[in-house]
C-alpha cells in the first residue's frame, strides 16, 4: 500500500505490506511524522490508499459500506472524547445493547475501576469533553468504550500516552485476555507498550524500517535499536 494526501505530493506511506492475523497484538513504532496514524488510518476509511490494497477479513475494505467497515474496526484516538452525561450514557455509545455487567467488566479491563467505583459507578457524572477528569482516566473510559463493543479488530492510536508504566503494564495484559481472538494494533512512542507484540511495523518517513518482535528486531532493525536504547535500560535490551 502506498498513500498521499494531494496530487502531486510526496508518499506519506511507501510500499507497505504486513498481515495482522486475529488474536495477534500488533505493535507501529517510529518517530514523529513516520506515518503511524495515517497507516492505521487505512483500515477503517479515514482516507483511502493511493495504490494498492487493504482487506479486513479477507474482504477489500472498499467493498465494505463505511457503517458496516467501522462495525468491524474498532479506533480508539489518542485525544479521548467523552461526552456530557453518565459514564453509563457514554459506554452505551460503543455497544448500546451492553448491560452494566459487560461495562463492568470493560471498565475493570480498562484499569479504570477503582476512580469509576469512586465517582459513582456507571452512574458517575461525566462533564463536556470529560474536563471533570485527567487525561490517563480520560484515555481509560475511552478505551472502556471501545472494549464494550467487542469488535473483531481494535486500533489504539496513541492511546496509552497518558498512562503512567504500571497502568500501561495492568492494561496491556489485561487486554491480551479481554480481546481474545480479535486482532489488536497498537501505535505507540514508547517501546515498553509494544515491546511484548507478536509483531512490531517499525516506520520511518513513511517506509517500513523492521517488521518483527522486540527481540528480532533489536538485532536486525537500526532505527528500532535507536529507538529503544533511548528508552530502555540495559538489563531490557540484553
């Protein structure tokens, strides 16, 4: 797959090609400007390639109406927007026939259950845009939202960036076990959320650097080498 935005512009993505399989968690990693957003933005029509093909469930997504696309793919964004009313109101929106146990346990999943417990429960009154809460819980019901709806393919956009280590760790080994079965993509700036993945897309200027685990591409990935020793200690790259 290859995409830009204008005629005549230079590719924000050059001839890409992986293959996410259900059940997998999927780690994109590169600098500022590599072209993660706009790759998982393919998925679900947020724009269309410019060459070359996208296919959710082996189907071209282009042959998918845009409701019936999004009722697949599942896209949590790094700005979490909430909306005025209930907590309960608002996970509604991600699967309307959820029942309070089901958000319950999207919630606990979502490491937001003791603050949500706090504030009221599914009851608890959420302001416009969620001003009444921080960013990391507002990042923790957006993902609560989207885990409500059960879909067969989730992308997180950045959405752990709020979160401190110890709930990003909580949260991703919960959602190894809640997503079961779904195929998960997960774009991050920090290594430590995807260095588990079955694999990592490692980008850089809108070409694929590395596809690989954490391990394998220490070894045989420079910009991932890079990337990951300004991050982590030794012990974790030995």
């Amino acid at each position: 797959v290859s995409m830009h935005y204008n005629k005549g512009a230079k590719d924000a993505l050059e001839n890409i090609s992986f293959t996410a399989e259900p059940g997998e968690i999927i780690g994109v990693i590169g600098g500022t400007g590599s072209g993660k957003t706009t790759l998982v933005g393919l998925i679900p029509r947020f724009y269309d390639a410019s060459s070359g093909t996208i296919r959710v469930d082996g189907r071209n997504v282009n042959s998918y109406s845009l409701e019936e696309l999004r009722e697949k793919v599942h896209v949590v964004l790094q700005r979490a927007v909430l909306f005025r009313g209930t907590l309960r109101e608002n996970l509604l929106w991600g699967n309307k026939n959820a029942n309070d146990e089901e958000m319950q346990a999207a919630v606990k999943a979502a490491q937001a259950a003791d603050f949500v417990q706090s504030k009221g429960g599914l009851d608890m009154k959420i302001t416009a845009e969620g001003r009444n809460l921080s960013g990391g819980q507002r990042q923790r019901l957006s993902i609560a939202r989207a885990l409500v709806k059960k879909a067969p393919v989730y992308i997180f956009d950045d959405t752990f960036s709020a979160l401190d280590f110890k709930t990003d760790a909580k949260l991703r080994k919960a959602l190894k076990g809640y997503t079961e079965g779904a195929t998960v993509l997960i774009v991050a700036q920090r290594v430590s959320t995807i260095m588990h993945a079955e694999q990592i897309v490692v980008l850089d200027e809108g070409r694929v650097m590395g596809i690989g685990t954490h391990r394998e591409l220490l070894a045989s990935c420079k910009t991932y080498r890079e990337i990951a020793e300004s991050q982590l200690s030794k012990e974790e790259l030995a």
